[in-house]
C-alpha cells in the first residue's frame, strides 16, 4: 500500500525535509504540503510536484504528519489539526523545545508522537536529526522517522530528556560555527588577507578539520596536539583562547541555548 506523508507547515526546514526525500526515492505524488500562503503552496507544486493541502485534509488523509512550524504557532496549528488527526496517524514534531506530552494530550488517546530535532544543514543533505519517542511511539514508529530524516543526513535517537541538551548542541550548532568563521575572517582582514582569501582558508580548514574529527576515531584534543607544536604559532593561539575564556564562554551559550529550549515547551514567549 502506497504510504502518504505530509509536511505542514513547509518553510525552510520543511522544504529541505521534501527535497530530501525525494532524492531519497519518494515519489511526490505521495507527498503533501501545507503552506500559510497560497503562493507558497504553489511554489513547492511547481517545484517539486507535490500535492498542496489544507492542514485539515493533511491530517485527514496523511499515514504520517510532519510539523514543520515555529514553537510559537505550534498552538494554531494544533488547534486546527488536533479534531482531525485519527489516533493511528503517526504524528512527528520538528519544534524547538516541545514535548511529545504537548501532542498527546491534544490529540486522540494513544496516538504515535515522535519528537525530532533536526538543523539547517538538512539544506545540503547534512543533517544530524535527534529522534525521541513519546509514550505511544514504538520501535517501528522511530524507524520510520530515520527513514525519513536519513534523506537529509545522519540520525540519532535520544531519551526525550536529552532533547533540550541535543537542541542546544546540534540544533544550533551550526550557527556557533558560521559565528566562529566570520571571526575568524575578520581576524584574516586584519593580519592583512582580503575577505575572499581568508573565507576560503577558514572554510577549507574547517571541513578539513570535521573530516578528519569524523573519520580518523581521534580524540579531539588528539587532533589539537597533533597541530600544537613546541613554542610555537599555533601555542601561542590557544593560550590567549584559554586567556580570554573561550572555552568557558561556549559552555555557557550552550547552557542558555538549553535553557531557553526549555523555557518554549513552558510556553515562555
């Protein structure tokens, strides 16, 4: 029997979510897309030959729901989906901060919730997607999810309770990095480079260095040693990272980023 999957509420993530999958093999004509507007709906049938739906019909006619939405409209979009949605459909939420919890108790009694964390770089088919299981989701529920979210990338299952942890650390993740590579490249501007030839050092180094962290089984102090020679350039780098407490810095973005996850599925703003 033909499966039919539908991603409401298709922005960025959502699309790159679409995309994926049918790069994956999944043939468009089973997939369904919400969109709050019309010419938004319109662009992803041109694009991609999907089915533009009502979130209504969605849960309707759906075998599984992807909640794509900002955790602030996730409230909206409940409201207008939860009288809909029969308890067999598998229901995945891809908001910050959100409990499966949240779902279960808007919807029919015992229906499949599962919780995914995924990020930005599902855009290039690089993602790391944290998966979770709500109280009804079984084992074949998750697989299903990581058959989904593998098109776009790697994938992980967690306890819900790291979830928060994972958003912080992978779900923003990226973004550490694009701030890091734009100090980076001032710092090139200022010994004297042009921004073109310091982004593409910083770039290379940076993909060369995730490579090496993923294929190589080092540890990543390892990795740094093998760089840190005596009384050297790189030393001395590390020294005043150490002396403006770069290390203690990023454990507390990390901790805010965590804390504000919790305070969305509080519903705080």
């Amino acid at each position: 029997m033909t499966e039919k999957v539908a991603v409401l509420g298709t922005g960025k993530i959502g699309e790159a979510l679409l995309s994926g999958m049918i790069r994956a093999g999944w043939a468009p004509a089973d997939l369904l897309v919400t969109a709050r507007r019309q010419e938004r709906a319109d662009e992803l049938r041109t694009r991609y030959g999907v089915t533009p739906v009502s979130n209504a019909e969605a849960a309707k006619t759906a075998d599984t729901l992807i909640l794509t939405v900002k955790p602030q409209d996730m409230g909206t979009l409940m409201d207008e989906l939860a009288p809909h949605v029969p308890a067999e459909r598998l229901v995945i939420s891809g908001a910050a901060g959100i409990p499966t919890s949240y779902f279960e108790e808007k919807l029919a009694p015992n229906t499949p919730v599962v919780r995914v964390m995924t990020n930005t770089p599902a855009l290039v088919d690089e993602a790391m997607s944290v998966i979770s299981a709500g109280s009804h989701a079984t084992a074949e529920h998750l697989a299903h999810a990581e058959q989904i979210f593998g098109g776009v990338g790697k994938t992980l299952r967690v306890p819900e309770a790291q979830q928060d942890a994972c958003t912080a650390l992978s779900g923003s993740g990226p973004a550490y990095f694009y701030y890091l590579v734009e100090a980076m490249t001032d710092a090139g501007i200022l010994l004297g480079l042009p921004r073109d030839k310091a982004h593409d050092l910083i770039v290379q180094a940076a993909i060369g260095a995730a490579v090496m962290l993923r294929d190589s089984g080092e540890h990543p102090v390892k990795l740094r040693e093998n760089v840190t020679s005596p009384a050297g350039t790189t030393i001395n780098a590390i020294r005043e990272l150490e002396n403006h407490g770069v290390r203690a810095a990023l454990i507390a973005a990390l901790e805010a980023a965590r804390d504000r996850s919790k305070e969305l599925a509080s519903g705080k703003g």
